[in-house]
C-alpha cells in the first residue's frame, strides 16, 4: 500500500490570501456603504418631491377660503416625511412679499422633509374665485 502525501496550504500562504482579500475587499465594502447610502438619499428626494406635488395638488383643489397654514406629518408608509403648507397673503404688484390682511391672492409654500434628503419646497399662487 503506498502513502499518498496530500498537501494543504501552510500557514503562510493562508495568511498570505487573508491579507490579499483584505486589500481588495475592505475599499469594496466601503464602495458598497456609499452607494447605499447615496442611493437611499435619492430615493428619498424623489418621495419626497412626488409627496409635495400630491400636496400641492390637493392644495390648489380647495376654495380660496380653505387653503390655510398647516404642518403635520404623512401616513403609513410615508411616516418619515413630514409637511408644511405656509399661506401668506400677498398682493397683485409683489407675488413675493407677503402682506397683513386678506387680499385676493395667497403665496401657498409646500414643505416636506425627510431626515434623508433636503427639504423640498413647492410655492404657487392660489387666487380668490369668488
């Protein structure tokens, strides 16, 4: 019967390929980390710009009288995200600078923020219909 010598990896050379694969996979995990992160920021942003539009939307559908000051935050699944509606009268010769007293057009400003992205500000002009 003969001994069949079978052979492994010594110690060095195991110690070796650790070090190997450390160089190369450690700066890839870290690749990885950033992209995720990166990509949840943008998806993010993106909810929440569709979120201010869906406000602005259901803003600019209400009668003059009932678009008012309003901050809260969304629904399930949306509870990271919170709202802001901020109504100032202005008047016909300066849209931008808000003024005491009704007039017959409000600067409405939609607000939302997720504590992920910036916040995203929408602003119309809402006018009174009578």
């Amino acid at each position: 019967m003969q001994n069949k010598l079978v052979r492994g990896f010594t110690l060095i050379e195991t110690i070796i390929t650790m070090i190997v694969l450390s160089i190369v996979l450690i700066p890839f995990s870290v690749l990885t980390t950033n992209v995720i992160v990166k990509n949840t920021r943008s998806q993010a942003a993106a909810t929440a710009v569709a979120l201010a539009e869906g406000e602005m939307e259901w803003v600019t559908s209400l009668r003059f009288s009932a678009v008012v000051d309003e901050a809260a935050a969304f629904s399930s699944p949306f509870t990271a995200f919170t709202k802001e509606v901020v109504v100032d009268y202005v008047n016909s010769l300066a849209f931008d600078t808000p003024v005491i007293g009704p007039t017959d057009y409000k600067r409405v400003q939609i607000r939302v923020a997720h504590p992920l992205s910036d916040t995203i500000t929408l602003t119309t002009l809402v006018a009174n219909d009578w």
